[in-house]
C-alpha cells in the first residue's frame, strides 16, 4: 500500500471521500500489516526507499482485532493560531514537530495555504500488507 497526502481543497475532498468508502470496507475486512517497517519512497522508483521503523497498535482498535499504523509524518503545530491547525506559510516547523520526524525534511502538511495544489511531499509513504 502506498499512501501520498496532497492536502489542497480538490485533493482533501477526493481523500476524504476515499477515505468514507474504506473506513467501511476496512471495517469488514481489516487489513493486517507485514512486519514492523514502513518505507519512505522519494519519486516514483521503488529502488529509491528509505526503511523506517512504524509504530502499529491493536490494542483498543475498532473493529475488535484490527490493527492501526500511524502516518510516520509528524504535523508542525503552530501554538499561535487556532490550536495548531492552520498551515504554516514555510516549508520548515519554527515550533518543533508532534512527534520526530523519521528523516530530514519528513514532516508538515505537504502543502503551503499560499501555495495550495503544489506539494512540498515529493515522496510516498509505503507499508506491506498481507494479501
């Protein structure tokens, strides 16, 4: 499974609405992972992978059984503007991260607002699945 976040209004719809039909399916079928490594895919060639460690739970997980990996990408919180939801207009977090990013330049929101539709991300986040 390769998941990219481009988070501008036309790609947040498309995901969110994506992500409403797999909520249900995955809630029938659960998908269960394979091993403890996720990989950080720069571009579109897969020999071009950085493996980092993932962090799964299936401890308190719905439905009962499943089990959750966490987007390794940390947000940037912005204390000053509501709660830290706003996005940032910078391509670095001038306030930390929520949790340590993985690698350099492996955090934020993949899209500035004066820039929305041009992804800073210019990677994918890959995780294998059993089938």
């Amino acid at each position: 499974m390769v998941v990219d976040t481009p988070i501008d209004s036309a790609g947040l719809t498309a995901w969110m609405l994506l992500i409403m039909f797999l909520r249900n399916v995955f809630q029938e079928i659960p998908l269960q992972f394979v091993g403890d490594t996720q990989w950080i895919q720069y571009g579109e060639d897969v020999k071009n992978r950085t493996a980092i460690q993932a962090v799964r739970s299936s401890e308190g997980t719905f439905p009962p059984g499943s089990e959750w990996t966490r987007i390794p990408i940390p947000a940037c919180p912005d204390p000053h503007h509501n709660g830290g939801r706003v996005f940032l207009n910078t391509t670095s977090c001038p306030y930390g991260t929520n949790f340590p990013a993985p690698g350099p330049g492996l955090y934020g929101y993949g899209s500035r607002y004066q820039a929305a539709g041009k992804p800073d991300f210019q990677w994918s986040i890959v995780t294998r699945c059993k089938s």
